[in-house]
C-alpha cells in the first residue's frame, strides 16, 4: 500500500489521485488472506529492492462463475526503476501465474498518451480492443483510456 501512495505522487498515470487512496489497511489484509487460502483468485505480484517494494502487478478477478477466467490489471513501477525491464519482468509474472490458475484472459485499461506504458503492454502480448473516449479527467483535462486484453490460449 505504502508504493501505491507513492506512485499516486510520482504519476498522473495511476487512476487515483494523491490523498483518495483508502488508508485503513484492514480490507488489504482480509483480500490478501482470501488469495493466500485460495478463496480469491485475484492475485498480486511485487518486485523489491532491499526491503522496499518498486514495484507491482495486481491481477483482479471476479468472484462470478462467468468472470472467473478473466483478470484485470492494475500495475506501476516507481520513477527511479523506470526502465531497466522491471514493468516487462512483472507483467510476465502476472501472465505466467495467471495461466497456472487456469484463467483464459487478462484485460487492463491505459491512458492514451502513456506511450511507455502502452508499449510494454503490446509488447508483453495485449492488444487494444477498444478506446474509452473522454474516460478521466487529469488536472482539467479529458483523457481518452485505451481497453486492452490479452487471451492466454
């Protein structure tokens, strides 16, 4: 949680602005427990550097029948580890321990003008799928989101 506030102030890429993220630790701990008795599927992969974390990839899944072969991704990596292959080694995590839980699909949305972050995320095998036009509004501005999804068979 601790990255997460952190990445709230290095990017305007992260969907939540500094101060919105929820600060009671408890619904963390109780998802993380679900994951790690198998009563969730939802999963989260994070890269250290000595005892602090630099990095994440969170892999959300719906508890419905219906949705529970598709993930959806949230990931960042602080500034200073910016690319040294990092963001490319987490998503490549996510989709290897997605495919070992059976899922048949991951999807994630990105900011049309987050270049660095849209290459990775071809790279690494998603396709855009569709654009969200006017999704979000940063410092005053629309920002259009690009939905991608990545099929694992």
């Amino acid at each position: 949680m601790e990255l997460q506030y952190v990445l709230d102030g290095e990017t305007e890429f992260m969907l939540l602005e500094p101060g919105e993220r929820e600060s009671d630790l408890e619904p963390l701990k109780v998802r993380l427990a679900a994951c790690v008795e198998g009563r969730d599927l939802s999963y989260l992969v994070v890269a250290l550097d000595g005892p602090a974390a630099v990095g994440y990839v969170e892999v959300s899944v719906l508890p419905y029948a219906r949705a529970r072969r598709t993930g959806h991704v949230v990931a960042g990596v602080r500034a200073g580890y910016g690319g040294r292959g990092l963001g490319e080694a987490l998503m490549r995590e996510a989709v290897r321990e997605a495919q070992a839980r059976g899922m048949r699909r991951l999807e994630l949305t990105v900011m049309e003008h987050n270049r660095r972050a849209l290459a990775l995320y071809l790279k690494c095998g998603f396709q855009v799928e569709g654009l969200r036009r006017a999704a979000l509004e940063v410092q005053g501005h629309r920002i259009d989101q690009y939905y991608m999804g990545l099929l694992l068979d």
